[in-house]
C-alpha cells in the first residue's frame, strides 16, 4: 500500500478550493500550481491559451523507469458557478461547502492529488516512470483547454484523467461523443395589450421547437436536453427573440448523428411555421472514446487500482472528460474516478478516504 500524507494532500485541496477559479478566470489556480512544482524543482509551462493569462499548465516529471512507457496525467483547473469565495467544511471525515457555493472537489480534487503524488515520488526518491502532467483550463465549456492544447509537447502517447464521479477504483473505458445546440429566434416585438397583431412571438417559436424534440433518455446509449431558455423583455410585450441551448449526446456516432439531424429538423420546422429569423449554431464539442480490456492503458490502469487495493470496475459513462478530446488528438486516453458526489451543486462533497485513495491510484500510475 503507497504511504500518503493525507493531512498535507487534504491542506493543499482546501487551500486550492479557496481560489475563485471559475472557467476563464482560472490563472490564479495555474499560478498557484506552478510555484508549487517550482519548489519541487519542475518547471512549469503555461500555454496561454486561455484568457487573461490562464491556460494549460503543463509539467515534466522525468522517469527513472525506462522499462515504463511515459503516461498522461490530467487534471482541470476551472469550476461552474457558484464558485467563488467557497469556505469548505470537514466534518465527520467529508469536505461540504457552507451551502452558499460548490465545493470545486470537480476537479481540484484531482489537481490536490496530482501535487501530492508528485510531492511522494520526489521527495522520497521511488523509481518511476516519465510523466506529463497537465492541468487543462476550460474543462466545463466543451473541454476548451485541452482542445487548445499542442499535444506535440507531450512525450506520452496514452494518459489519464481524473475526473469521474464514481468511488474510487471504477474506470470509464467509454465516454459519449457530444453536440452542442444553439438556436436564436428573431420574430417581431409589440404592445401585448395594444397591438398583439403586430407582433410575432419568438418564445412561441421556441416552445413549438421544443414540443417537437425528443428529449431526455432516448435509449441506453443516447440522451438529449434542452438546458437553457432565455427571452422576452416584460410580461406586456410579445417577445421579438428567444433562445434556447440544449446538447445531444451518444456512445454510437450513427445514432447521434440521426438525433442531431432530428433535433434540427424540429427547429427549423419550428421557425418556419411561426415565420421567425432563426439563428442556428450545432457543433460537436468533442468525439466518443471506446476502448477494450484489452487496451494496454485500460490494463495500467487496472494494475494501479490494483496496487493500491481496491477491486477495479470498468464503466461506460453518459459524460464527457478531457480524455475525449485527448482521443481525438491521437492519445489513448481513459478517465478514472476520484469519488467526488454531487458535482455542480452547493450539496457537492467528497470524502477525506477518497481523496487519499485518489492520491494513492495518481502515485501508482506514476510509479507503475
């Protein structure tokens, strides 16, 4: 069993949760990550690529193993909202929020992790494996930071993130591709009262889209959601624009593709019918990953659950990870979990013991 300072590792989360580090705003947190390999003496690259300074901070941690393969390892660094001044609580062995904000275990949870395992190798000098060690802004808008990131910089060719909701031990081998919906209706405001003749509402459009979808479980491989409405400016006047955001997403390109086709189909028709401008952005925000038992990263990290313990269980998920659009850069890439519940609510929490055993399955990876 690897030996873990959880008191250090515990310290080093709460302090990171108290870094206001919503996405796009997460240069304080990619700051405070590199001093904090600087004392470890690894230096640290930010790429920039984000906003005001912030972007991915990447890591060298050379290997002493030449009989390992090199190894990804990756954690993001920004949070959803509300996440700013949280004031984490440990009682009776979980870190809770106050109840005013989340938590930001989502993922710095896993960035805590990463520092601490590399503090274990380093400082008590066990052979190891080269690693890549990154931490990606822009996770919770479709990844942006790992999609901005050059992955020629890496000498891995396989890697793993860290960022499942499930205990600790269970591994996601299969993750959903992703479509991303925007539809802006422009129809033609007017006095509700006075002239409703006049106008043409918008958010009737929107609604008629909406009751044209098919929404939520679609089968056991698919779902889609329509997340977000936005229109109207006062209860006295017809809406000239309405918006909707919504996703689609699926472990089975084929099926998704039909949805999506579907889902525009619905709003189109939609804006035809109530003879509103519409304004239609689709995009797919990142590719499904599918990977056997077989696979040699699949197997590493069978193996590091394993060291550590605990029985591995291999998962299909419904969410993405940067492993996604890791995948589609060439990298064999998987996600595994680190136990964190509740994720994007202010009820957020994760285990003391998860967190160890987070810190634990890092270390094994990067030990082998």
């Amino acid at each position: 069993m690897i030996d873990i300072d959880i008191d250090r590792a515990l310290k080093t989360f709460l302090d990171l949760v108290q870094i206001d580090s919503p996405t796009y705003e997460e240069r304080p947190i990619i700051e405070r990550i590199a001093s904090e390999f600087e004392t470890l003496g690894l230096p640290a690259f930010n790429d920039c690529t984000g906003r005001d300074g912030a972007g991915n901070l990447h890591v060298r941690l050379p290997g002493t193993r030449p009989d390992l393969a090199p190894l990804l390892l990756c954690a993001h660094t920004d949070t959803v909202e509300p996440g700013r001044q949280i004031r984490p609580v440990v009682r009776d062995g979980v870190v809770r929020t106050d109840g005013r904000t989340i938590l930001g275990a989502d993922n710095k949870a896993s960035v805590a992790a990463l520092l601490e395992a590399a503090r274990t190798v380093v400082r008590h000098n066990l052979p190891h494996r080269e690693v890549d060690l990154l931490f990606t802004w822009g996770e919770e808008r479709g990844h942006a930071g790992a999609a901005a990131f050059d992955a020629s910089r890496l000498r891995a060719t396989m890697g793993v993130t860290l960022d499942d909701t499930e205990d600790p031990g269970h591994i996601t081998v299969a993750a959903p591709a992703y479509f991303s919906i925007l539809a802006r209706f422009i129809g033609k405001a007017a006095h509700a009262g006075a002239a409703p003749e006049q106008g043409i509402s918008a958010i009737v459009a929107a609604a008629a889209a909406v009751g044209r979808m098919r929404l939520g479980r679609i089968d056991h491989e698919t779902t889609a959601n329509i997340g977000l409405i936005r229109g109207g400016t006062a209860r006295n006047a017809i809406p000239g624009t309405a918006e909707l955001e919504g996703e689609a997403r699926s472990l089975d390109n084929g099926k998704l593709e039909r949805l999506v086709a579907a889902l525009r189909e619905a709003i189109e028709t939609a804006a035809r019918d109530t003879a509103t401008q519409l304004e239609l952005t689709i995009k797919q925000e990142y590719a499904a990953y599918r990977w056997p038992e077989s696979e040699t990263i699949v197997a590493e990290a069978v193996a590091a659950v394993r060291r550590c313990g605990l029985p591995p269980s291999l998962r299909v998920s419904g969410g993405g990870s940067d492993s996604n659009t890791f995948n589609e850069k060439g990298l064999r890439c998987l996600n595994v979990a680190i136990g964190m519940k509740e994720i994007h609510t202010v009820n957020e929490h994760i285990a003391v013991d998860d967190l160890r055993k987070t810190c634990q399955i890092a270390t094994s990876l990067i030990t082998g």
